[in-house]
C-alpha cells in the first residue's frame, strides 16, 4: 500500500492534530470575545477536524456496485468507484483518486492495491476475503508510472480510502474490495482449421493424424462465430472420466470415441481463469462420402480379387501418406468387382479399367462406409509433361506444383495446351486422354478457373491403347494463383487520412457517430492496389461490458476493437490494427438554462426558495458544443466550505459532475463549473440560454444600459425597439442621471422637449431632451415638429444613433471604412445611414450574418448585442462632448 513507504510517520500524527485543536480553541476564544473569526479554504485546516479514530471507523459509498462486486475484463479501467466517506459522527466529504506520489494536495482520497501481489502492507487496513474473514491486506499499488490508476487486467483488487496530509495517511480500517475476472468461455465452440463453421472433425486416414498433438494443432476456439487469439488460452484434450490430459506426443485419439476439450484462459489474458469443456468426438472416415484415386497397374498380370489396400488404392481425399488403418485387412476389405468389360472374369491380356470396392469392417474404429473406385490395368505407363515452365516452382510427392505471381502485369497462368503427354514415343491428342480441374475444397471447376486467384488442382487422366499398346496412368499439379503481399510493407491501414502503424493504436473520441467512416485500406501487390471485397477482407470485433468478442460492422462505442486485413487472393500476409474509441470527456460546461454566465465567467442563477435544477452545456477544447445526453451524468454542489449541499439557498458553489453508472461513452468525471451564485441576479424568463442573444442580454442588463418590463421577469428579446427606448439606453451608457444630474428618471418630474408627441411627464420625456440637446439623437425633419417616440427603430437608425453616439465619446466615426459590397442588400441603405453602417460593419458591431437588412425593424435582443459590443465595461467615465 501507498503508505508501506513512510510507515513512520504515519504511525504519529500528533503534531498535525494538535495544530487542529489548537486553531479550534482559537476559533471558539475569538467568538468568545466577539473578535471577528479568522477564515479557512474550503480544502484547508477545516478538513482535519475528524481524527484517525473517525476516519477509521466510517463508512464510505460507492458509485459503481458495491464491496465485493464482479467486473468483466474489457479492457479498460474499470472497478468500484468510491464517492463518498462520512466519518464516524461527522459530514460526508467527496473522494477524488489520489493523483500520485508526489505533488499532492492535503485531502480525502482513494487508491487501489492488487491484492496478494506484492509485499506492500499497512497493519491499519484489513479487508473481508472470500472466507468473510478479515485479514490484513497486502499487495501492490495500481500504478501508472508515478501515478494511481484504476486497474485493468484480470485479478482481485482493493479500494483504499483515507486522508492525507505532509504527515501521512488516516485509514478507513476495512477496504472494499472487487474482481476483475476473465471474459467468459462459456459459449466457446471448436472449430477445425481456419473456418470458424468447420465443426465436424474427421479422420482423414493421414499418418500421424490421430496424434494428440495434431489435432490441439487443428483446433480453434471460437465464441458467437469469431474466432478467439490462441495466444490467450491453452488447449487440453482428455478421454472421458479421466483427471489428466492426454500427453500430446505419445497418446492416440481414436475416431468414434468421446473426448473433452478443457479449454483454460492463460494467465493475464482477457479469459484469465476462465475454463470451458467442450465435448468432441472425432468422426471416422466415411468411405462412401470419399473420393478415391486407384492405383495404375503396368504388370503382366491383372488386378484380381485379393489384392491389398496398398495394391488398389492411390490416395483418400488427396492423402497418400496413409498410417496403418488401412493395412489391417481385419479392418478395411478390398474387394473385385468387375473388369473392364463388365464381367466377373479376370484376363491378364484384357486392359482398361478395373473396379473395386473398399468396405469398412462392422468394428473398425477408424473407417465406415464403402465405396467403388477404378484401378488401371496397361501394358506401359504414360509420360506426363505439364509444361508451364515458367511458372514451375517444385515437387511434393506425385504433385507437381505451380506458382502464378499475379502482382506481374501480364500474370503467366498455366495453360493445359501445353501439356506434353505421350504414350511410348507418341504423343496424344487432347482426346486420348481428360483433364479435371477441382479447387481447393474439392470443388468441381473449369479450365477458365486457372486464370482466377486461388489453389487449384489439375489432375490429367491416359486410358487408352495406342499401335496396340495400353497406356495408362495419373498426374497432378497443384497450381497456386496468389498476390505477393508483405504485411509490415504493403498493408496500410489509415484513420483520418493518417496512416496508422500495425502495433500503435489509433485513437478517437466518442462521437455517437460510425468512426469506421474515416476508415481507409489500401494492400499493395507490387505496382498493383487491391480491391477490398474481391483480393482481401477486413473484420472488426470488440469487446462488450459483458465481456463477449463480437463481430461489428460500424465503430460507435466507446471501446477497443481489433481490425483485421485478411487475404483472399494473397497468404501469409494478414495484418492486424488497433482502434481505440474513447469516452467523449467535456473540457468544459457552462449553465445554458435556468442562469447566464457573465463575461468574468460567473455563472448566475435566480434565488426561487426551491432547489436549482440549471441545464448544461458541453463543449471540447476548442469550443465546439457537444451532444452530452442528460442521463450521462449526475451534479453535485459544494459550498464554500466544500462541503456536498443542495443548490438552493443565496450564496456561492461549485457544481461537480460525475458519469453516471454503467455509462462508457462519455466522461464527466473530474469536470466542475466554479464561481457559480444564486442570488436575485437578472436572469429573465423569456431568455433561453441556449440562444444566441443570452450573454448579450445579461451583459446589457448587468451594465444597466436596458431592462426588462416594469414589473415581470420578461426582457422581450424578439420585440421590436422603439424611438423612446433608444434614447433611454443611450442615455444611460453615457452615464445616467449619475452623470447628467439634471436629467431625472424620476416620472414625478416634466421635462419640456418641444415636441409636439412627448407629454413633458411621460416616462422618457428627460432622455429625449437629454438625447437632443447633446446630439446624439433628433426629431424627424419634416415640419411636423414630432419625436417619434413610439416608432419602431430600423437596424440602420440604431446603427446611426449609435454612431452619433460614439462621435460625441470621442471615436472617429467618419474614419471607418468596410466594403460592403459582400452583402447582397447593401444597395438598400439610405445614403444618410451608410457611413454609419460601414463604422457598425468595421467595429464588428453588425455585419455577423450573410445579410445586413438595413430597413427591417431592430430587435432588442440586436440592440443589446450592439450596445454591449460596443462599450462592454460599463457607462462613460466622461460626458459627451
């Protein structure tokens, strides 16, 4: 344990506590007195009011399961979670993981320790084992270099919690504990060979092929239809009712017979501990389903009835190298059964075909089933020469072997014209004698076939007579068509437009969409680019949370998935890839509803009596807004003394978030929004702080350049702006009353304009006359003698209100230049608003959209965007000129 390293002085912690005590008496003398009481950090002095006693003996919660819970290797970190500790008699304080060894802050904190791994110990903490006994706990600490992580291999794991400071650790005596154990084996399946849907294991008759060892070889393991790494687990076969596994070198299986295949998890792979038997029995050769090549016999004598296996038989299924089955006449029978012409009677001077029957026994243990084949009887044998020499590439056998490169512009394919077959010193015509072609399962094929990619077999047949002689006899060639593909060269797996390396993992964050599609693959073949579907395959698995392997075909989850590039018109070649999907983790929050954030970035919430339930706001480090769903996370508050407290009542918080359970796309751990306060801030209700205008709002009201109506909560965004109102709020930019003492808001005071429509006591009677006299604003020019107060403003009349406005602060207007010939409806501006315009366009005051839309009439909302940009630190220090 983490303590191991300074056992001393955590065994003596006095001087810290004493200290404690000593500021408390302080504290209860100073109020004693009536002195002010001094103040402590949230995360300072006030922490170490429980001592060793309380800590030890309190109880902690969990945000994910409970002591003694199982998670399923995935992966991932993963494992129970402390949130909470509540000391014996005391508050409930928040844990967070202890960040390392060094560098650490005083605090409350948890850790992990694999259990039983490692000498590291401390004689204050304990845990309850599988027993239910409580034992001291020994292990080693879950580290990242000098880091504490969570754990993420299989094994059995303890939750330390406690608090520490510079003079050390107080323990919560008992640790909770969990286990990560291995994915499960439970729906394991074999397989034979490479097919996944290959499951009936048949004798093949092959020498050595009941050998224990060849069939542990054979076997694959594979879970749901995908195949499991046979890295990750060990194979042992055992006869039934037996306690030991067959020795893989000496023992024989035998066909027929049961066997249980005990597959184990290796150790520190991801089915750790995990077993599964899995019945087999391995199937005997069923001659009637088999295909037989017979013997050719050049003899003086005929085949007849007696001859043995060895005499008759060529080859089973393609295999020639047969073990001893077949020469036990007890077991296997070969029988005549008629000559060439169809009779009984066997005539040494009759050649041709002869036909025989192989029958199993009734209690052969290895072959069932019978089955009639040809033996060829001539005078001599044929000569075989399959030409193609240019692509001959060896001998195994009887079988001559073929290789075609296909990565040559113009591949050399094998061609059966040039076959060079000849009886005697004749050669034969390509009907004396028949050519079959087969692929590599058997398959009937053609001839077309060989120029395709792919193992083929083709197999020349001579039965016939020539000047009176008999010639006969077989030959093979095993032709094989294939790319040749490096796998650390010519196999390229890119993410992004980023080539990634076999080995080194590529990773993305969560986006809720399929990442697959900034997938690309790319297999070179020399000059040549392969085709995806047609020369090579690519699968994905992962792992779910419940530990199953599964085959994907989209990349959305959190998660690690495994890409494979598999050939099909290559070998040898196959590469696998790394894909890590990351959980989406915020950078940030910011209330968007039910409060505003300032631009000191505060965040204010409306005091109602009731607890405050704000909505939320993600975004990324780059400021970009993320879709984090609602139930992905629960908020906490803290107070200013740190403490967990409902956000509710007039004062300061923090918000604290934390991932909800069971949920791994996303990532809220850690992420807390500071400087949050309740209060009677100006928070209106028509202002959704998910709009575009809500800062802008809030700033213009906090700067009191506007409000709202007069006795609502409402602000009116989307209202029109009028003549009256415009005054007001530049009014109160210059200053106010404060500035103009002269100027009152009081509506008990009349203010003679000279307008014929504004009444001397209306409510803005003195912003007119304080807009007119300074310049900032005029009545119409027409002769009426009228304001216009309840006229609605258009975007071009603020935006020259405004910049008379600023002329009178002192800014040069008239030097402002913007071309704004990009907007398609600047040739609708008034000609006495277009230099206005331009300043408002220049200064970034207007001009955010694709459109000016200079006559239509301007919201509020507009207006406080315009003002707040424009002067965002509050009203004029001097007045106007």
């Amino acid at each position: 344990m983490e303590g191991e390293r300074r056992m001393t002085a955590c065994v003596n912690k006095k001087h810290t506590r004493r200290v404690a005590l000593a500021i408390s008496a302080s504290l209860v003398g100073a109020l004693s007195l009536g002195a002010a009481a001094p103040a402590f950090a949230a995360t300072g002095i006030d922490l170490l009011a429980e001592n060793a006693s309380d800590i030890a003996n309190g109880t902690v919660s969990y945000k994910s399961g409970e002591s003694g819970a199982n998670f399923v290797y995935n992966g991932f970190k993963q494992g129970l979670v402390p949130s909470t500790l509540k000391p014996y008699a005391s508050n409930e304080v928040e844990l967070e993981l202890c960040p390392g060894l060094t560098g650490r802050e005083a605090g409350y904190y948890y850790y992990y320790v694999e259990i039983g791994t490692g000498t590291v110990a401390d004689g204050r903490v304990s845990y309850v084992n599988a027993d239910g006994d409580k034992v001291q706990l020994t292990g080693s600490n879950v580290m990242d270099g000098s880091e504490f992580t969570m754990p993420d291999k299989v094994g059995n794991y303890a939750v330390v919690v406690g608090y520490w400071d510079a003079s050390g650790w107080d323990y919560v005596s008992v640790a909770g504990t969990f286990s990560i154990v291995g994915q499960s084996l439970a729906d394991a399946t074999l397989f034979q060979g490479d097919d996944v849907d290959d499951t009936t294991f048949n004798y093949t008759g092959e020498k050595d092929n009941l050998k224990v060892s060849n069939w542990i070889a054979q076997l694959g393991v594979a879970i749901d239809g995908v195949k499991v790494d046979s890295s990750l687990y060990n194979m042992d076969i055992y006869e039934d009712g037996t306690s030991s596994p067959m020795n893989p070198t000496t023992d024989w299986m035998v066909p027929g017979k049961s066997y249980t295949v005990l597959v184990t998890g290796k150790s520190g792979s991801a089915y750790a501990g995990q077993k599964k038997e899995i019945d087999f029995t391995l199937q005997k050769l069923d001659l009637s389903a088999a295909a037989i090549e017979g013997q050719t016999v050049i003899d003086s004598v005929a085949p007849t009835q007696g001859y043995t296996f060895a005499q008759a038989v060529k080859s089973i299924n393609g295999v020639s190298n047969f073990d001893g089955t077949f020469s036990n006449t007890a077991e296997t029978v070969v029988e005549f059964v008629k000559n060439p012409s169809g009779g009984k009677v066997v005539d040494n001077r009759e050649k041709g075909a002869y036909t025989f029957r192989i029958t199993a026994t009734k209690d052969n243990p290895y072959v069932t089933g019978s089955r009639e084949f040809t033996v060829l009887y001539a005078d001599a044998p044929a000569n075989f020469d399959f030409g193609n020499a240019d692509i001959y590439d060896s001998v195994d056998g009887d079988m001559y072997v073929y290789k075609v490169d296909l990565n040559e512009d113009e591949p050399s394919y094998f061609d059966v014209s040039e076959f060079v077959i000849t009886a005697g010193t004749e050669k034969l015509k390509s009907d004396q004698y028949t050519v079959t072609v087969t692929d590599e399962e058997g398959r009937e094929a053609t001839v077309d076939d060989l120029k395709t990619a792919g193992t083929w077999y083709v197999k020349a047949t001579v039965n016939t007579k020539v000047n009176g002689t008999y010639y006969a006899g077989t030959c093979v060639a095993q032709v094989n068509n294939y790319y040749t593909v490096a796998a650390n060269t010519d196999v390229f797996f890119a993410y992004d437009g980023k080539n990634v390396e076999a080995g080194t993992p590529a990773t993305d964050s969560y986006t809720g969409e399929d990442l697959s599609a900034n997938f690309a693959f790319k297999v070179k073949a020399g000059d040549k680019e392969l085709v995806e579907g047609t020369d090579y395959e690519v699968t994905i698995t992962t792992t779910t949370t419940d530990g199953k392997t599964v085959e994907v075909d989209k990349v959305v989850d959190a998660g690690t998935y495994k890409i494979q590039v598999k050939g099909i018109t290559y070998k040898g070649a196959d590469e696998d890839f790394t894909f890590i999907v990351t959980a989406m983790k915020p950078a940030s929050a910011k209330v968007t509803s039910g409060g505003v954030v300032d631009k000191d970035g505060t965040t204010h919430l409306t005091y109602t009596g009731e607890e405050l339930t704000p909505g939320f706001t993600f975004y990324d480090a780059k400021g970009n807004v993320l879709d984090i769903p609602a139930d992905a996370y629960s908020t906490w508050a803290n107070g200013t003394d740190g403490k967990k407290c409902d956000l509710k009542d007039k004062g300061w918080y923090s918000i604290n978030f934390e991932t909800a359970t069971g949920v791994t796309n996303y990532d809220l751990d850690g992420l807390r929004i500071d400087k949050v306060n309740v209060g009677d801030s100006v928070v209106f209700a028509d202002v959704d702080m998910s709009q575009w205008y809500s800062q802008w709002v809030y700033e213009a009201a906090k700067l009191e350049y506007m409000n709202g109506y007069k006795g609502t909560d409402l602000f009116g965004p989307e209202d029109s702006f009028t003549r009256a109102q415009a005054v007001i709020t530049l009014f109160r930019m210059a200053g106010g009353t404060e500035a103009y003492p002269e100027y009152s808001e009081d509506l008990g005071i009349s203010y003679e304009t000279g307008f014929n429509d504004v009444d001397p006591s209306s409510y803005y009677a003195y912003a007119v006359k304080w807009a007119v006299e300074t310049g900032v604003v005029e009545g119409y020019q027409d002769g009426s003698g009228n304001f216009g107060p309840e006229d609605e403003v258009t975007r071009e009349q603020f935006a020259q209100m405004l910049a008379n406005y600023a002329a009178k602060t002192g800014v040069d207007v008239d030097a402002a230049e913007a071309d704004l010939s990009a907007y398609p409806d600047a040739g609708s501006i008034d000609s006495w608003a277009y230099e206005a315009m331009e300043w408002a366009v220049s200064e970034g005051i207007m001009g955010g959209n694709t459109t000016l839309n200079p006559t239509d009439e301007i919201q509020r909302a507009e207006v406080a965007k315009m003002v707040v940009s424009f002067q965002p630190d509050g009203p004029a220090d001097s007045i106007l000129d």
